[in-house]
C-alpha cells in the first residue's frame, strides 16, 4: 500500500485518468473534490487496499455508500454493483445515442445506474456541455483497471 493518503489518492486518480470509475465524470468540471470510494465497504470487510478503492465522484460515492448489491427489477435477481476492478465498464454499460445517459446493459449495469444515480440532472447537464466542447464522450475503454 502506498505510504500516504496522497500518494494513494494521485495513484487512483492516475488509474481512473481523472475521471469517475463510475459516471466516468472528469474530476477537473467537478465542483467538490472526488473520493476515495471503497468498492467493497469496510463495513462488509472491505479493506483500505488501493485495490479496494476507486476514484469516484462525490455524487457516486453518496449514492453508493455501503451498498455492494441490489435487486434487478427486470430479472428479479440480487446483483452485484459494478465492480471497477473485476468488471468491464464496456461489458456493462453504453452511452445512448447523444452520449448524456449511460444505458445499463446487463443486470449489473442496470442496478449499478438506479443505486448510483448515474444519469443525475447535473450529470446530464455537464455531459451536454462536455459534448459540445468535444470533450465527452473520451475513450474509456480499461480506464480503472490498469491498463494502459
């Protein structure tokens, strides 16, 4: 583990290329500083390894708090959340057509974008502007996993 809570917070920043591993929002637009979110809570047992952490948006991380599951209204299964480190971000979600929603495409896609409120008004808003700009959508594909 890193030797302090800022080289923990640049490494993850670093992985996640600034952005959400969630809402996939750039941290350089956000009004609050982002997070070190544990993806599997202490509370459950998570550990405050860099590998239990992911950077994350300080509306991600409220919405998300301590949940790790939920149930899947479509398939009426109990499912885990997106997982940043285990999971695809691409083998869960789409953006839709104008790229201002993210579209959860499998159970865990789907959960993770109602208990996270992925598709908040601001976000929206912002991911309307950032289109504009030509900023968003970035390529994100293994952003959050190491991978360059």
């Amino acid at each position: 583990m890193p030797e302090s809570r800022a080289e923990l917070r640049r490494l993850a920043q670093s992985r996640a290329a600034g952005r959400c591993e969630y809402c996939r929002s750039p941290d350089r637009y956000s009004p609050q500083p982002f997070s070190l979110e544990h993806i599997s809570p202490r509370s459950a047992g998570g550990s405050d390894s860099l590998e239990n952490r992911a950077w994350c948006c300080q509306g991600c991380n409220n919405h998300k708090y301590t949940h790790s599951e939920a149930l899947d209204a479509l398939s009426g299964v109990v499912v885990p959340l997106f997982h940043p480190r285990a999971d695809s971000w691409d083998a869960h979600f789409l953006w839709s057509d104008d790229f201002t929603q993210i579209l959860g495409i499998t159970a865990t896609g789907r959960v993770s974008v109602l208990v996270m409120n992925l598709n908040r008004q601001e976000l929206v808003n912002l991911r309307r502007l950032l289109v504009a700009f030509g900023e968003h959508p970035t390529s994100l594909k293994n952003v959050g996993q190491g991978v360059e």
